[in-house]
C-alpha cells in the first residue's frame, strides 16, 4: 500500500468451504506488538469451533502503533483487507467486526468514526475513544471491557467509551447480568446491545474476553 508492505496474520477454519459465507473478526494489537501476538493474546479462537475467518493487522510501526484518521493509512489497510478477502474467501461483507486491546481498542472505537457501514459490531478492550466529535455517529452492537486497576489506560477512558456507545445506542439506565462473566452487563431499552465489562484487573486482556467477545459480536444483530 502506498509503497510500503503490510502484513497480517489470517486465520482460516480447518473446516472452510466456499460454498457459504464466512464471517469475519478483526483483532488489532496494543502498542509494541504485532498481528501474531495479537492472535495469541486477544484468545478469539479458543475452542474447537473456527466459527469465523480472523485477521490481525501489524501497525507499520510497533511502537507508535495505530494512525487513527481516515488517510494516514491504516484505515485504508482495513478496506484493502476486506477487498482482499471477498476477492479470495467466500466471506459475508454485512459480518465483519473488530475487536482489540489497548492501542488496538482505540483503534477499534476510532474505525467506527470512518468505517460504519462495513462493520456490524465491535468489542474494544482497554482502551479508549472514539476521538473525533461529529465524525463519530456510529450506532453499532459494542462489548467495551476494561479492568477496575487498569494504570496504562485509566478506567475512566473505558467508562468514557461505554457512555458514548450508550448515548449513541438510546440505551436506559438500567442493566441486567451477561452471561459472558460475572462483571459483565447489558444496558436495557438499547437499539443496539451494549455490553460492559468491569472486571477486577489491570492493563490486561481477562480470560473471559476472547470467547466472550466472539460469542458477542458473532451473536451481534
């Protein structure tokens, strides 16, 4: 792209076929990390189910991580992987979700500021966003997780995240349990689900997360 070679790890099911379409999960890594670590760090596929195709991009610079903007890059990475999907897979372009921690959360809530209507849910992880005021419109399914002693990405930043999908969502008030772990809620009254997740943790990715973040955004309307 633009003269410099991006990488990705790609996750296909031993059980693909061509003759259905597949959805897809984008993991995006943290700062200092790269699409292998992601895969093993962000867990989406634990279990013997292969249920989607994933994706997990490599910034092009480890340690700044993620250009957040529509033209610096890297959400056009995101449009030049989806092409290069459907062009390759048989893939269903009305499921395609994106997930990450840290970095790759912000990353994740700042896609939806650009990239909407290519995606069906998200589920951001210790992170923060979105950033970008009018752009920012989305209403999108969202499972926001964030630890309670989180000192890289304050708690406040995620509650910052879960209002703003809130707002966006008409949710009310009121939650009841979720049952992808005992910290999780879902907000009543939303026109599209929100999920949050405070659990009792740091700067990390819990191991409820990785399936239920699958769960949620497979299962997402």
């Amino acid at each position: 792209m633009g003269g410099v070679t991006r990488s990705y790890v790609l996750s296909v099911p031993a059980d693909y076929v061509s003759s259905k379409k597949w959805p897809v999960i984008f993991g995006f890594h943290g700062l200092n990390a790269d699409g292998a670590s992601a895969r093993n760090y962000l867990s989406l596929e634990q279990g013997a189910a292969k249920d989607a195709l994933f994706v997990y991009p490599t910034a092009t610079n480890k340690s700044t991580g993620w250009k957040m903007k529509e033209g610096e890059g890297d959400v056009e990475l995101f449009d030049a992987l989806v092409a290069s999907l459907v062009a390759s897979h048989c893939i269903d372009p009305a499921r395609v979700y994106s997930t990450g921690f840290s970095h790759g959360a912000m990353f994740t809530n700042n896609l939806t500021c650009w990239r909407a209507s290519k995606l069906r849910a998200v589920a951001p992880t210790g992170g923060s966003g979105p950033w970008y005021g009018a752009s920012c419109t989305a209403s999108l399914p969202a499972m926001i997780t964030h630890g309670k002693s989180d000192g890289t990405v304050p708690l406040a930043d995620g509650v910052k995240t879960r209002d703003y999908w809130l707002k966006q969502n008409g949710c009310k008030s009121t939650t009841k349990p979720h049952p992808a772990d005992p910290s999780c809620v879902a907000y009543d009254g939303c026109t599209k689900p929100v999920v949050w997740c405070e659990f009792a943790g740091g700067h990390t990715v819990p191991a409820f997360a990785g399936p239920g973040v699958k769960a949620f955004l497979l299962g997402a309307p």
